[in-house]
C-alpha cells in the first residue's frame, strides 16, 4: 500500500468501481458533486450498489482534491466534462496527470444552439474528444484514458476483466497500470490515445443497435452480422477522426464492442431494447439513473459524417429512429437492403 493519494472525479457506478479498484493500491479521494450523494457515502459507506472500500475518502471539494491528488481519474458525463474542467482548472498544474474514463465527445456550438438543431455543423474542430478538451481548459500535460470491456456491474463483483490505459506518455501508461491492477484486473496499455478514446465512443452506437436487435427478437447470428459490420463502420469513422487502425482491433476496440453489444447491463444496449420495444426515447432518457452517451454521440457522429461525405449507414439509420422518422423494425429492413457485397476493404 502506497502512501500515495489518487483522486476519482465522478462517483457514478463506473466512477465508483473505478475508485474501488484504486483502493486496492492507494489512498482515494472520491469527489462526488451532489451533496446529497456525498452525505449518503459518508453515511453508508456505499454507492450505486457498491460497498466503499475503507481507503476511500469522500470528498466535495475540486480545490481539496486537486490540491491533495496529483494524479485524477475523471469519470463524469461528457456533456459535463468540459464545465467540470473549467471549474477545476484553477486548482491545476502541469505536474498533476489525467487519466479519463469518460466515453463520449464534447461538441463546442454557439450560445444558444444545441446538437439538435438541424442546420449546426460538426466538424473536427468542433467535435472534441475528452483529452482535448482536457488539454484546451488546463495547463495539465501528461493525459491518459482508460478504455475496455468494463461493465461496472461485473468489476464491482471482482469478476476477471481488463482495461486499456491509452496516453502519448510512457509514464502515464505505467502508473495507470501500477494503480490499477489486481489479481482479477489486467491493464494493458497503448500509445494511440485518440484511437482509444473513439473506440470507446464509437462502440456506444453499436451497442444501442444490438440492444435494438435483442428487442426485435432476434437472436446471435443477427448481433454476429452487426457487430462484424459495425466494427467496420466504427473503423471508417475512427480513422477519419484520427485514429488508428490497431485501436479498434484491440482490447478497447473489438473487446469492448462485444461485450458492450451482448450485456443487458450496458446503458446503451438498454436503450436500445427499449425503443424496439416500442417506448418513446425522452421517457427512456427520464427514467434512467445514468446517461447513455451513444444518444448523443449518434446525433454528432451522423452530422459529422454527413459534413465530411462518410458513409455511416448504421449511424444514419439509428438517428432517425432517434428522432422519430424511423421505426427499429424498418430500420433493420433497409440496413438489410444495402448492397453491400465487400466484407473488408479497409487493409
């Protein structure tokens, strides 16, 4: 046990299993926003389901653990990533370090226009993932991301998994793995930090169509076909975001992908089960305790594709089941009929 005190900024479910899985190794600070929730941790030693290891400490303050922690785990909503970094800014320096776990893209717009105006325009300068948005608010430096197959449900019950720690710094990727690790939880590591940072969002469109698949009834040579096709969509649009091709090939990539497309504990596959089940998107959105990024990151990928002239065909046709002019079951339909007949053109 270090004497060392590592910070997790977020205390959702995969926040908090984050911060656990931490606690095997090191003092934590787990900074939770709600000072409801931060009264309940202290109180109950426990949180979205999960028992608190004795070596976390709850914390509501950024200065306190900017202050106290030079290296952070933010694990919060990327459509609050950026305001959270602002506000935490001010208490940084160019010796903390940044690992992320935040799967999902911030788009910078105009006061006043959201992604759901139809004339606003993605493009790569607009569309961020969450280590430039880190970079663009902060002097921090050394930045990482955590990616992988890691459902929280499984971690938080020590089931065998593994992540991926992503940075450009050799030394980021080797304390993500000496902080991380554990008899059930490997850390592999990688230097493409953008490539695994869209895996992680791209697998989130993906998940939702399974999930819409599972729905409809059908059954594992139907999730097989989309997610072998997926995977090529995920790569073409990777690529043009600028990734890399062995990214998604990868732990990050195909690894979560699958297990992401195949888990009813996945928020994104959820859902999709419940719009092929025929419920309405806002009371799926109002009911869920948790956000499910790949709402947002279709809308933004599908204009994004749209703007630059990739095809996305899964992408297209799942926004327009988002917004109503589609059903699940015509979707599959037209999907089906796309002349396709290249099963890999992309190596």
């Amino acid at each position: 046990m270090s004497d060392k005190v590592v910070g997790v900024i977020g205390a959702g479910s995969f926040g908090t299993v984050v911060a656990n899985l931490l606690a095997y190794n090191v003092k934590v600070k787990l900074y939770a926003r709600s000072p409801e929730k931060v009264v309940h941790m202290r109180e109950k030693r426990e949180n979205s389901g999960y028992p608190l290891h004795d070596n976390i400490e709850i914390c509501d303050s950024l200065e306190e653990i900017a202050g106290e922690c030079e290296t952070l785990f933010p694990v919060v909503p990327s459509a609050g990533f950026r305001q959270m970094m602002r506000n935490l800014a001010p208490h940084l320096h160019p010796y903390h370090t940044m690992i992320h776990g935040t799967k999902g893209l911030d788009v910078s717009l105009p006061a006043g226009i959201s992604i759901d105006d139809p004339d606003v325009e993605f493009t790569r300068e607009n569309v961020k993932t969450m280590s430039e948005v880190i970079r663009d608010e902060s002097v921090v430096v050394r930045i990482g991301c955590l990616a992988g197959p890691n459902l929280a449900r499984e971690i938080g019950n020590n089931q065998p998994a593994a992540t991926v720690v992503a940075s450009s710094f050799d030394s980021v990727i080797k304390e993500g793995q000496q902080l991380l690790r554990s008899e059930y939880f490997q850390v592999y590591g990688n230097k493409d930090l953008i490539g695994i940072e869209l895996t992680g969002v791209l697998k989130n469109i993906i998940a939702l169509a399974s999930g819409a698949l599972s729905g409809l009834g059908f059954g594992e040579n139907a999730r097989a076909m989309l997610i072998s096709r997926g995977l090529v969509e995920m790569i073409y649009l990777g690529k043009a975001l600028g990734g890399n091709l062995q990214a998604f090939i990868g732990l990050a990539g195909v690894g979560d992908l699958v297990a992401t497309s195949s888990s009813k504990f996945s928020r994104n596959f959820t859902v999709g089960y419940r719009l092929a089940q025929g419920e309405k998107l806002p009371d799926i959105i109002e009911s869920m305790n948790e956000v499910a990024e790949g709402v947002n990151t279709i809308k933004i990928v599908k204009n994004f594709a749209e703007h630059y002239g990739f095809r996305a065909p899964i992408t297209e046709t799942l926004y327009k089941v988002l917004i109503g002019t589609m059903t699940v079951k015509d979707a599959l339909t037209y999907l089906m009929k796309i002349p396709l007949n290249v099963d890999i053109d992309f190596i």
